[in-house]
C-alpha cells in the first residue's frame, strides 16, 4: 500500500487564508490609524496636539518640552496622559482595536 500525501493541497490554501488573514490585518491596521488620526485632530486640545508632536514627532523629552512651553515636567507628564487616556476612551467607545 503507498501512502499518499495531501500536505501540497493544504499549503496553497493555508497560502490564501495567510493573505487572507494579512489583507484583513492590514485593512484593520489602515482603519485604526485613520481613526487616530481623526482622533487628534477632532478631540484632543492645541496643547496636547502640541506635546504629542513634539514627543513623538521632535523626539523631546519631558524636560525639553517643558523648557519650551515654559511648564513644570508633570505638568507636560500629565498633558500626555490625559491626551493618551482621551485616545483610548474614544477609540473604545467605537470599538477600534
């Protein structure tokens, strides 16, 4: 008796289920950023927008953003929280993980 394998039917279809699953990651990647985008434009304050840049963008820590804004480092501290906690109540109030 000669044992056939099957494993070269499988892989062409684990092939498309992997594109699959990458296409459907990948839609969801490109919706999430366009959420967050909307998110920092629409509902986070000029100066939590302008501490995000700068963190982010002009990679500046806590004590250098503070020098520029001429505020205290918790201060700065605490403008990013509320910015990142304002983000994620959004983004989970409309189900976008």
């Amino acid at each position: 008796m000669r044992i056939v394998s099957f494993d070269h039917l499988f892989e062409s279809d684990m092939a498309k289920l992997a594109k699959l699953a990458e296409n459907s990651n990948s839609e969801k990647i490109q919706t999430l950023k366009r959420m967050l985008s909307l998110v920092i434009l629409e509902e986070l304050s000029d100066r939590q927008r302008e501490v995000l840049d700068m963190y982010f963008n002009q990679k500046m820590n806590f004590s250098q953003i503070a020098r520029t804004l001429k505020v205290n480092k918790s201060t700065v501290s605490r403008i990013k929280t509320c910015a990142f906690n304002r983000i994620r109540r959004i983004l989970k109030y409309y189900n976008v993980r």
